[in-house]
C-alpha cells in the first residue's frame, strides 16, 4: 500500500526559519488566504493570534506548525502540493518573519494520478 502524500511541505531553508521562529515566538500557524497583497503570501503567525473556521482547510503540519489555506484558494491548489521555501526579502506586514530578512514563499508541484487517486481527489 502507497503512503499518503503529504499536502504541505517545506524546503531546509524554510524548516529552519520555522524553528528560529518558534523559539522566538513559541507556538507557531501558517495562513494562506489567496486574497489580495500580503493575503496571497504564507503567513507565520502566533497560533491562536488568527482564528480559523469554517472557511479555512488545514493540509498538515510542518515541523509540527499547521498549515491553513482559505477554502477558495485551496480549490484551485487541491491538486498541488504546497512547498514553503524562505527567501530573501521582506515578509508580510503580519508575518512573524519580517524582521528576519526572509519572507516564506508558496511554490507547489503538482499531484501525479496515483497520488491524487491516495487522497481521494477527482479531476
């Protein structure tokens, strides 16, 4: 049997800024809404500090943070995997990594047939 492909993933250079960042900050989320400027980009924040419902779809978890992205957008991703890298640059206005000189980036891949037949997704 085939293991389930995980919805979300990060690069080394994001697991790293994810840690710094808990270590700063302590529990950690991820957000990714699809709206507009600083909405379309991941964004690291306090758990808790956002509240998540009905409207939000958790992938996963990376380095035990979860992962959130808007309902709407995640209808247009639901066949990529999402890969969180951090590179050079300024973060969201909200986003914990701002002052880090790092900013998180989404970049995705997209799900093969037989990954996408393991998590239930018809095209």
């Amino acid at each position: 049997m085939s293991e389930i492909p995980q919805r979300v993933t990060a690069t080394k250079e994001a697991i790293e800024l994810i840690r710094e960042l808990s270590k700063r900050h302590g529990r950690l989320m991820f957000h990714q809404s699809g709206g507009c400027c600083d909405g379309s980009a991941p964004m690291c924040l306090q758990e808790g500090e956002l509240i998540v419902g009905d409207s939000d779809v958790r992938l996963g978890e990376i380095e035990g943070v979860s992962f959130y992205m808007g309902k709407a957008q995640y209808e247009s991703w639901k066949h990529t995997q999402v890969i969180i890298d951090a590179i050079p640059g300024n973060g969201g206005m909200f986003s914990l990594e701002r002052a880090s000189g790092l900013r998180f980036l989404s970049r995705s891949r997209l799900f093969s047939e037989a990954e996408l037949e393991l998590l239930g997704i018809v095209r």
